[in-house]
C-alpha cells in the first residue's frame, strides 16, 4: 500500500507533463487485447477519461478484427485473409460497417460515458470524414478495401470543441464508386492525427514496442528516429505485422505529427504510466 505522501508525489510527477499536454491533440489507436480484455478496456476508457479532464483533447480511433470474425462465423462465412488484409465482398462489408460502426463504436462510447467522461461515436461516413478509392495492388483483388485519398477532420474538431472525446470507426465513403470500403484502422489513425495536426500518436499493441530481441524485454528500444527505421527492418527488429504499424506512424511524423508512441496494450494503464510519468514505456518514434 502506497502512502498519501507517496500518492502526492505521484500527482506532483504529472503536473509538469500535464502542463506540457494541456490543450494538445493526442489520438489514440485501439486495438488487440486490450479490446478484448474487459479489465484492459475498462483500465483504457479510465486512462481516456482522465486525459480529457485534465485539458488534453483526444481522440480515440478503433479496429475490430476479432468481433467481425465472430459475426462472420456466426452466419457462417469463410474469413479470407490476403497478404494480411481482409479480404472484403460485399456481404463481409455489410458485416464490417454493421459491427465497426454500430455495435463496437457504440460500446466504447458507453464505456466511455460511464466510466465519467463524455463521447460520441463517428465513422469516416459521418460528415466525409474519411474518403478512399478501391485498393489497387499489382492486380491483386481485395474487394472493398480502400486506400484513404482524404480526410476532412472537421467531424472531429466539432466534436472535440464541444467537451467530448471523439470515438471514430474506419469506414470510409468511396470517391470512385458508389460504395463504402474497409480502410486498415492504423492507417487512419496516423492519416487523422496529421489531419489533425495531433502533438502524439499511441498505437497500442500486443508487446512491450520494439525490441532487439523478441524474447528479451531488457533490449527495449526506448527511443527510435525515423531515420532508423530501414536500417532497424532489414536487421529485422522490425518484421512481420509490425511493419505496417511502423511505416503507418513514420507516415505521420513525416506528416506532422511530433511524436508516436507504439505501446503494450496489454498493461493496464500503460497510456497515462507514458503520458504522466517519468517512467515511460514502450518505444517512442521521434
């Protein structure tokens, strides 16, 4: 048990970074386990909250890769993966936007209500937030995957401006068809903090960050530049589906954004133990 001078000085350690964060954008990718673990989400709405009552405005961006596998199943649709995406028919895109946009969107903006703060949920319909045209990949047919070709974050100042905090599912509206795509969560994610000219982008994930040996916590990349980032994937540091998420947040500093942190969503409070303290976790991408 800590102490009340132990949990003073905890809240005297926040204050300078509060200070530092007051008024800044930070948007959040939400995503893997700790979306699937009730104490994980409920320990993610917390740490939320809490940064929006303290001046910092911020923005939530959701997946939702395991609940449309589940509704799929349901119905008994075959779930196809090509080169890591999803490959998305019609049907399977009627699933995607009924789950994304409806069923999980509405749940976080709940959890988010009741843990004390306020949300409202978005998609990247609503106002022509996010706009996509049918991925084109050496010929490779996906189906109703799109790739983002605009953005207009007035959707999300709006809400922001009004007090709340911004809960966005990505669905995008098609600017070369009459239809709606599935766009990949962590794109959006980097597309609208540059959009948004966010001070942080935090993507969290299933490890610790990025580390030199995969098995070994104690080789932790605390701090990495962009300009590492080749170099750190031909060593192969840097491999598998963790590529993807690395040149999503390089394309958003390069964009604007100041600072990306990739984190373990699996550590319950693991956002405010980065944003508040001097401890810091996982690897931050300058």
């Amino acid at each position: 048990m800590i102490n009340h001078i132990e949990r003073a000085n905890i809240l005297v350690e926040a204050l300078p970074y509060i200070q530092q964060c007051y008024n800044k954008t930070f948007v959040i990718k939400y995503g893997g386990s700790a979306m699937s673990d009730n104490g994980l989400l409920r320990a993610v709405m917390s740490d939320l909250v809490l940064l929006s009552l303290v001046g910092i405005k911020v923005v939530l961006v959701h997946g939702g890769g395991p609940e449309i596998n589940d509704m799929l199943k349901k119905i008994g649709k075959k779930t196809e993966f090509i080169n890591g995406l999803r490959y998305t028919d019609k049907e399977t895109m009627d699933i995607v936007q009924m789950v994304l946009c409806g069923k999980i969107n509405k749940n976080l903006v709940d959890s988010i209500n009741r843990t004390g703060g306020k949300a409202i949920g978005l998609c990247g319909l609503d106002g022509g937030l996010l706009k996509a045209k049918r991925r084109q990949d050496n010929g490779v047919d996906y189906g109703y995957v799109g790739d983002i070709v605009d953005i207009d974050p007035s959707p999300v100042f709006n809400v922001l401006s009004s007090g709340c905090i911004p809960v966005v599912s990505t669905v995008a509206q098609g600017v070369d068809a009459d239809v709606s795509y599935n766009v990949n969560a962590d794109t959006a994610a980097a597309r609208l903090a540059a959009a948004l000219g966010a001070e942080k982008l935090i993507v969290l994930t299933d490890r610790m960050g990025l580390m030199r040996d995969p098995e070994d916590e104690t080789t932790l990349l605390s701090v990495v530049k962009v300009s590492d980032i080749p170099g750190l994937i031909m060593d192969g540091v840097i491999s598998g589906g963790m590529i993807p998420k690395i040149e999503c947040v390089v394309e958003a500093i390069r964009r604007g954004v100041k600072r990306a942190h990739i984190l373990d969503g699996r550590t319950k409070h693991s956002i405010l133990i980065e944003v508040l303290s001097d401890e810091g976790l996982g690897t931050m991408i300058l």
